[in-house]
C-alpha cells in the first residue's frame, strides 16, 4: 500500500485504484478457502458501469467459503507507474497482488480489449500462455459474450465460462474445493472441470486444419470431454440471486444508477444480433420480486435512479405496472425510473413520457436501415410509420433531441439504402419542425456503425464489407446528413475490422494477439489509444492475413471455428434464417406469433409458468 501511494498522485483519476466503495465486500483471507479475482479488461469507469460484475460479485462473496475481489486494466499513466515501480497487477478490495489469488477470471465483453487481457496476466506476473503456468499461477477463466467464439484466446485461458455463471460459477467453485483446487495437478482439476456443462477447455480439444487455411477438424482428446459445450442457462430468473446492495462508486462511471434486470433474451429476432441468440429464451421476474429488489437497492446505495435492464425493456410483458408501481412508490422521494431501450413505437414514447415525469432524459431509437427492403432483409420489424410516429409522439411530449441508430455495411444494402438513411433523418428533423420544436434546440443524432458479423448468427456466414468501401459510405452519408440540426457520427473503420478479424477468428490469431500486445497494443476500443499500424504489423510477423478472416464468406457445410460451442439455437435454424434474409422475408417474434423452430426452448425444461410470464413461448 505504501507504494501505491506514492503514485497515486501521479496518474490521472487515482480513484481508479484505491476501492473503499459503499458495500464493497472485506473478508478474513486466512480463513476464507476459495479466493478469486475478478478482471474486468477496461478502465474502472467501464467496468464498474457492468452489470454482471456486480452480479458475480455478489454470487460468490455470499458464500462463507470464497472471496471475490476487483481489479481493472489500468490506464497508460498508471501502467506506466506500476511497470517503473515493480508493482504488480492488485486488487481494490485487500490490494493484494493478483498472482495471490487462486482464481482469476476475466470478462470478455468486446473483442479489442483482448490485448488489455494478455496485458494484465503480464503486469500480474502470470505467464501469458496456460500451458507455461505451474501450481504457483492461479487458474485464469473466462466467460462473457466474446466467450461464444473463444478460439482466438484459447492459448491464454484455462477454461471458458460458455453462457449464464450464477449457477455455473457456484459449481466450478464447489469442484474447486471438493478436488483441492489446481494446485495439486492442474491438468486434473481441469479435465473434471470439463464434465460441468456449459464449462470448456481448450487444452482438451485438438483443432486441425485443411491446406487452404479452413478447418477440418474440432475434437476432443479425452474420453469424458463433450465434443460440444452447450451454454448455460438460468431456468427461473425470478428466483436467481441479485445484488440488491450493489457497489457504489466514488468516481462518476459511465452507468452510475441502480441497475435492475427485468428480463433476459429477446425474441425479436435480428439477425445480426448476437445477444438476441445467446441470451435466448425469454424469461422474466414477478413485479413483486422487482419492487422487492427497487426497494433494497434504493435503501442500500442511495441512488436517485433505477433503470430497468434488459435486450429490449419496453417488451417486458408487465412494463406498464412495474414502472406505475415504482414512480409511486419513489416519485415524491426523487428517484427518478429509466428505460436504457425503447422500442421503435408510440408506446415506447408513452411509456419513456410516464417514467420521466421525475427526470428527463434524451430517446433513443434503432431503425437499423435506411428502407424497409433492408429492415425486412434483418428482420428489424421496424417500419417507417412506426419511427414517424414515435418521434412525432416525442416531440409533441416535449423532447427537442432524437437519437437514431444505424448500422452500414448489412448484408444485401444498396446506396439506395445508403441514401435512406439521410431521407429517414431529414423526414424527423421535419417533423420536430412542423410539431414546434425551436429550431435553436431541435437535434436529431445519427448515429452509424459499422456491420460486424458475428458467431451463432444468421449473419455469421457473411463477410464484412472491406474497408475502402466503407469509408465510401461514410464519407457519402457524411455529405447527405450536411443540414442545420442534423449532426452525424460514425465508428472507426479500421476498429470495426479487427472486430469482425476476432469475431470470426480462430485458434492461430494468438500469434498475432501476442505480437500485438508485444508491439503496444493496448486500449484498442479507445480511439486515442488504437493503433492499426501495429496491428498490420502484428499479422505480418504471425503471417497471416486478416482479409482472409473479415472478408470471407463462409458456406454453410464449412466447420467454423466456434461450431463446438452450442448456444441453443440450431444450425438448421440459423441457415433457414440466413436463406430468409437473403430473399427479404421476415420472421415474427415468437412472443406474438408462431414459434419460429429454433429449437432452445424444448431442450432446456424452462419451466412452464415462468414461459408463460413471459408471454407464452413454447416449444
């Protein structure tokens, strides 16, 4: 501690390192069995904004037999510092060196914090690659959205978390003492590890590859081991453990409100989106269970906001008598409900009216694409009437600012499209006009990212649009959006390509993930910190060529890198979807309509009032 304090006066925003947080957790180490580290790849401010954190957090300290403590990629400056001063990667809650613990577990929220991941093992003094660790280094995991395709850091992590951890965690944990841990035989504890569902290591699977660079083969190398790891799903959300006394920061952070999860999955369907697969089925809490857990939260933490989380909020079935419930009973205490998503719809717009009734805040809506052809192509189930009347709904109720996110480069778009996207804008900003809004205030946002395939998607066969093409479609959208009232921002191409490289990667990018990090690479999702140079460089010293990873199109018998993790929905199902997209139809929301076949709900048992709840899915 003493030499931490010496630099904290050094390095922006000390209270980054320091902990000390309103319920942060202490326990007694010498007694506690099990000790575990949880590392979240970003900057406080980031990680602190996460709700799984807090979650996990919550999970493991409620056991008498484990700790979890924090830490978090430290900045340039403090980097900089602890390399200079021999310090090693700590821990908020105890600042005991990481490389103490017996567990380290990382999230893997976003691709281009991957470098920031090699870049903590190393400050932690552990080696970078599992097979080069030894009793003395903690066991590192992982899980998180980026664990769906976790062949680009197999070489670094010990075991992957596939899907949900509030279960899973407990019975890795439970394994961890029954067995006494890695310490005693690492290779061990790891192959009864393997036989936990929803647990996979990739030291016990070989991967083998054709003369072309594709795969030919992903197979276990001992009996025992899964040939898939099906992920894991929590099957009565209603009852599973929350965190009704959350950290509390000292230091403002991106999200700083009480978080109360509503719902998980979504059923709408896009086709691009990653998260509406993974996160499948649907599954809700009771109003009862949430003004419960509103209550705990505002007593414990002193918040004067709840936002309600999920995928898509205003589709949770009860919304309207959650949020009615809540305003009553905390309105006259200042404590404002948010909604972080909305619909497309007038609802939505009634629904953000009544909870901003204590705050108000700006709204946000997604059409996606610029024409209905396109929005059919990614089953968006969006139309231009419901945008015009949503926003028309919200300037009527007063907001002056509108928020519209797009995405270019989709698969099948067109300038035609392109060019939709600009029309689209120009039609609200017109109608702010017509319903009043002072022309000094009135903003409408567009906001344009660029199309990242991803795994277990309808969309993971297709390839990414090349770079050049998508600065011309910028700078295009860049000359159509050049109106009074009208402000346009855009994602980094070069970012959004080495994105689409991981996401589609396989187990041979460790070179280029080690090479990057060697070479500087930290902070990639951080614009002032990304250098593509390096990267360039990274790849030719590996030898391999990133195009061949963004830009190829896969064919649907091709095996890909991530075939061997199973998110529930299946094969059959995502190709009938990508054939869909391709001839322009849509697929109705099988909370409205007929089930669609993409065979989760029958294999996993939810149980049946909690499917009903959540508006009637069925196998």
């Amino acid at each position: 501690m003493f030499e931490l304090e010496q630099v904290l006066h050094r390095v922006q925003k000390p209270a980054r390192y320091v902990g000390g947080e309103w319920n942060a957790v202490y326990k007694d180490w010498d007694k506690t069995a099990v000790k575990v580290a949880f590392a979240f790849p970003d900057v406080y401010e980031v990680g602190m904004s996460h709700l799984g954190l807090q979650i996990l957090y919550h999970v493991v300290n409620s056991r008498e037999d484990a700790l979890m403590e924090r830490t978090f990629a430290p900045w340039v400056d403090m980097e900089s510092q602890m390399r200079r001063r021999g310090l090693p990667l700590f821990t908020l809650e105890s600042h005991r060196p990481v490389a103490d613990f017996d567990i380290l577990a990382f999230t893997l929220q976003y691709e281009m914090t991957f470098t920031n991941i090699l870049n903590m093992l190393d400050l932690a003094g552990i080696p970078l690659r599992s097979d080069r660790r030894g009793p003395e280094h903690p066991l590192v995991i992982a899980g998180g959205p980026c664990a769906f395709n976790p062949e680009p850091l197999a070489s670094f992590i010990d075991l992957f978390v596939i899907g949900e951890g509030e279960e899973v965690f407990h019975e890795l944990l439970d394994l961890y003492l029954e067995v006494g841990g890695h310490r005693a035989g690492r290779r061990h504890f790891l192959r009864r590890a393997a036989e936990i569902p929803g647990i996979y290591v990739p030291s016990l699977y070989r991967v083998e590859y054709h003369p072309d660079g594709t795969i030919s083969a992903i197979e276990p190398i001992a009996g025992g081991v899964p040939p898939k790891v099906t992920k894991r799903v929590v099957r009565n959300f209603d009852r599973v453990s929350f965190p009704v006394k959350p950290l509390v920061p000292y230091l403002g952070v991106v999200h700083d409100r009480g978080m109360l999860e509503v719902q998980r999955g979504c059923t709408r369907g896009c086709r691009f989106c990653q998260a509406g697969v993974i996160y499948r089925p649907v599954r809700e809490k009771s109003p009862t269970t949430l003004l419960r857990q509103a209550e705990e939260i505002v007593k414990h933490t002193g918040y004067d906001e709840i936002s309600l989380v999920s995928l898509s909020t205003a589709d949770y079935s009860r919304v309207q008598e959650v949020v009615r419930s809540m305003l009553d009973r905390f309105g006259d205490m200042g404590v404002s409900v948010s909604l972080p998503s909305l619909r497309v719809d007038a609802f939505s717009v009634a629904l953000a009216r009544e909870v901003q009734r204590v705050r108000r805040a700006s709204l946000t809506f997604a059409p996606e694409a610029g024409t209905q052809r396109l929005r059919d192509v990614i089953n968006k189930g969006v139309t231009e009437e419901d945008l015009m009347e949503a926003v028309s709904a919200a300037f009527a109720a007063g907001w002056q600012a509108i928020k519209l996110y797009f995405m270019i480069g989709l698969p099948a778009e067109t300038e035609e499209d392109l060019r939709g996207i600009a029309e689209l804008a120009r039609r609200v900003l017109a109608r702010g006009r017509e319903l009043g809004v002072p022309r000094n205030r009135l903003r409408v946002t567009v906001s344009a990212s660029s199309f990242v395939p991803k795994s277990h998607t309808p969309f993971q066969w297709e390839p990414q649009v090349e770079m050049e093409e998508l600065y011309r479609r910028q700078a295009l959208l860049r000359g159509l959006l050049k109106e009074k009232g009208l402000v346009f921002h855009w994602h980094e191409v070069e970012t959004s390509f080495l994105e689409a490289v991981l996401a589609r990667g396989d187990r041979r990018l460790d070179r280029v993930l080690e090479e990057a990090w060697r070479l500087g690479c930290r902070f990639d999702g951080w614009s002032e910190c990304f250098d593509f140079g390096r990267w360039q460089e990274a790849f030719r010293v590996a030898g391999l060529d990133p195009a061949w990873y963004a830009y190829r199109r896969y064919k649907y018998d091709d095996l890909l890198p991530w075939d061997h993790i199973d998110a529930g929905v299946s094969r059959k199902y995502l190709v009938l979807e990508h054939k869909r997209a391709m001839e322009g139809k849509a697929t109705p929301d099988c909370r409205t309509g007929k089930c669609p076949g993409c065979g989760l709900c029958p294999t996993l048992e939810i149980e049946p009032e909690v499917l009903d709840r959540a508006g009637g899915v069925s196998g």
